[in-house]
C-alpha cells in the first residue's frame, strides 16, 4: 500500500511529458501519426527504447519494463527536443538522481558522490 502510493507520487512528479509540437522524425520512426492519443504516443517511445536495451542510461543497471522511465537527456527547458536521439530510458534512483538538470551534469555529480547508488 504506502509503496504503491509513494510509486503514484513519483509517476506524477516525475511523468514524462510530450512538447506540444511533435518532431516529425519521431513520428516517422515510431509510425505513429500526429493525432494519435498522447499517451499511445508514450508507450511506443518507451516500447522503441526498451527495444535498444532495458539498462538505465546512468547507472547502466537491467531493469524491468516498470521499474523504467522515459527521459530527456537535454531537458526541453533547456531546448532539448522530443526526438529519439535525446529521449532514454533511466530506472526511478537516477530520474531523481537526475532531476531536471543535464545527464552531463548528473554525471559530474555521480562522480563527486556515489551515494545516489546506495
């Protein structure tokens, strides 16, 4: 009960959100079409990454399917777009880990402390 209330807590913290302006490569490689709902449009990103591999980008530790979200590598404040090359797959410990930041940046923190490991 209290972890599948702290995992809803998380998905609404950390949910992975689409642009309003889809990039049309990406649609092009998931065959997916403009109009399509949001949310089938999520899972055939999440289904194409966990195709690539289901490591975490940061710690590079194998997961299952739910314990992985997807991420920006650039963050799209920081103009990072919705296209396949900058989306990955991160388990729960590096999303936070992470924040909304750079994987650049997480990865000088990760260095400077391995404590996001324990």
């Amino acid at each position: 009960m209290i972890k599948e209330r702290f995992r809803q807590k998380f998905d609404e913290r950390y949910e992975f959100r689409l642009s309003k302006e889809l990039d049309p490569e990406l649609l092009e490689k998931l065959q997916a079409k403009a109009d399509d709902p949001r949310g089938h449009i999520v899972d055939l990103i999440k289904e194409y990454l966990i195709r690539r591999g289901r490591n975490c980008a940061l710690c590079g530790q194998h997961f299952n399917r739910r314990e992985l979200s997807i991420d920006h590598r650039r963050p799209t404040n920081e103009d990072g777009r919705d296209n396949i090359e900058n989306l990955q797959l991160l388990c729960r410990k590096c999303v936070q880990f992470k924040g909304h930041g750079t994987m650049l940046d997480a990865r000088k923190r990760m260095r400077a402390t391995k404590k996001h490991r324990e």
